[in-house]
C-alpha cells in the first residue's frame, strides 16, 4: 500500500519538497487548504496566534479518501514555533486512528516546540508517530532535497533524510 503524503504549505516550499519526497517514496499526495486563506499580515499575527495556542482554522474537505491510507506523512511549515493552525485542524477532523504518521517539518532557522508539538498532535489523533523531520532552509536541507542530494527513505520504522543516489 502507497503512503500518502499530506501537504499544507502556505508559501510553496514545503509542497515543493513534497514532490521530492512523494516522487522518492512513490507515496500519493493531497494538499490541505483553508476555506479562507490567510494575507500573509494576518498569516503571522492571528495565524502565529492560533499556532502558539494550538488552535485550529478551517480547512477544505480533502479530495482523496485518507482513511484508505495506514501509512501517511504530514508536511507543513513552521509557524512561530508551532504547528499552523491548518494542519492542527486536519490532525483533528480527519480519523486518524491505528495508522502510522510521520512529520515533516519546514523552517527558515529555528523550529521552536513545533516538532514535539506535531507528535502531540498525531498520537492525540490515536496515531502512531515514529518520527518528524525538520529541515532548516538556512542549514541547506532545501537545495539538498531539490538538487537530489539528500532523499528520503523510509527505512526501519524511521523516515531518514540522508545523502541519496543523485538523481
Ligand atoms: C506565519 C509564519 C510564521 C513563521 N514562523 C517561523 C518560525 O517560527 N521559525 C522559522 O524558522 N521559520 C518560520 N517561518 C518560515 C517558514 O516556516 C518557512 O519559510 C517554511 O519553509 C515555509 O513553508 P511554506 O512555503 O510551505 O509555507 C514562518 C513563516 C510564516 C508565514
């Protein structure tokens, strides 16, 4: 059974990691959507708000039947050291039950609670989190992802980011 990698990106970046990461691990891909997508002013300041407090914004229903999947991967980026309020709302809406979720996580530098915060999350939702992955824009982990030097694997119960076949 394919994985699903399940996306919020709200500048483009994690997506475009996602393409990476769903093409290395033939996983299928769906991209969470807000009803109302934020402006990036209200992004950083009722967005950072609701992320800080765990809170929750809503999303569109998504278009592929995620129950199908025990094996999924969520992505999203970073917000004020936190989980974005649309992922939050997924991890919640969705039944999440007896499957098996690892994180990805997007950042410019600093990741703050947002890693712990996401297991939190996935195991509240009564899934399994093996683990989450962080990569820092500013360490390189994005041009090592897009220009195939790091690939990701799943590979003892564990999603590793690590040097690849170049592609
Ligand atoms: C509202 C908001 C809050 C952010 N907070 C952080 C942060 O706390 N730490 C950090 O390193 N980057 C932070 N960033 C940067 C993003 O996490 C980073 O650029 C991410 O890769 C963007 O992913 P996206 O293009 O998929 O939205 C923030 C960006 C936004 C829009």
């Amino acid at each position: 059974m394919k994985p699903l990698v399940v996306c919020y990106s709200y500048t483009g970046k994690t997506k475009k990691l996602c393409g990476r990461l769903a093409g290395k691990l033939k996983a299928d891909f769906v991209e969470i959507r807000e009803i109302v997508r934020p402006s990036m002013i209200s992004a950083y300041t009722r967005g950072g708000y609701l992320a800080m407090n765990r809170g929750t914004t809503d999303i569109r229903p998504l278009k592929t039947d995620v129950g199908a999947y025990p094996v999924q991967i969520v992505a999203s980026p970073v917000w004020a050291g936190n989980v974005p309020p649309a992922m939050n709302d997924y991890l919640r809406e969705y039944d999440l039950i007896g499957k098996t979720v690892y994180g990805v996580l997007t950042c410019s530098a600093r990741a703050g609670n947002a890693a712990e915060r996401l297991r939190e999350e996935i195991e509240k939702a009564g899934a399994k989190c093996p683990n989450v992955v962080v990569l820092r824009e500013k360490d390189g982990d994005f041009k090592a992802v897009e220009s195939g030097q790091k690939q990701f694997f799943l590979e003892d119960g564990l999603l590793v980011l690590r040097d690849g076949d170049r592609v």
